[in-house]
C-alpha cells in the first residue's frame, strides 16, 4: 500500500483523489463481502440459490476493508 500510493504521489496526483480512491476500494470490498454473505450457494433445486433471512455485517471481507480504509489513512 506503501509503494502504490507512492506512485500514485510521484504521478501527480492529489490527496483528494488518494482518499476517493481507498474509500470507493473498501466499500467494494465490504458491498462484496456483505453479498456473498447474503447468498446461499449450492441450494438443491431451482433457482439453486437463496438468500438468507438475517444480514451478517462482520465478515471476512468486511473487516479487510475497515482494515484497508485504516492502513491507509495510517500511510498518509
């Protein structure tokens, strides 16, 4: 992260566009996480998919991206 946003610097461009770029990353990570958690994947039977009757927002994906969005604020 260290090195990309480095080069991000070095290529000119501004601490707006840093900050735009790591918060639109982690909430596609967390919109992604909060997705795949939502599905329920084989289901016998058509649609062979369901989705789950409760919302699950502490995930895996979920917490690299608050981890994500947290490191880089610490490399700025």
């Amino acid at each position: 992260m260290t090195l990309s946003t480095a080069a991000r610097v070095e290529r000119g461009e501004g601490h707006r566009a840093l900050v735009r770029h790591a918060l639109r990353r982690s909430l596609l990570l967390y919109a992604c996480g909060v997705l795949i958690d939502l599905l329920i994947f084989p289901r016998r039977g058509f649609p062979y998919f369901g989705f789950r009757d409760h919302l699950q927002i502490t995930g895996v994906l979920e917490k690299i991206a608050v981890c994500y969005l947290t490191a880089f604020f610490e490399c700025l």
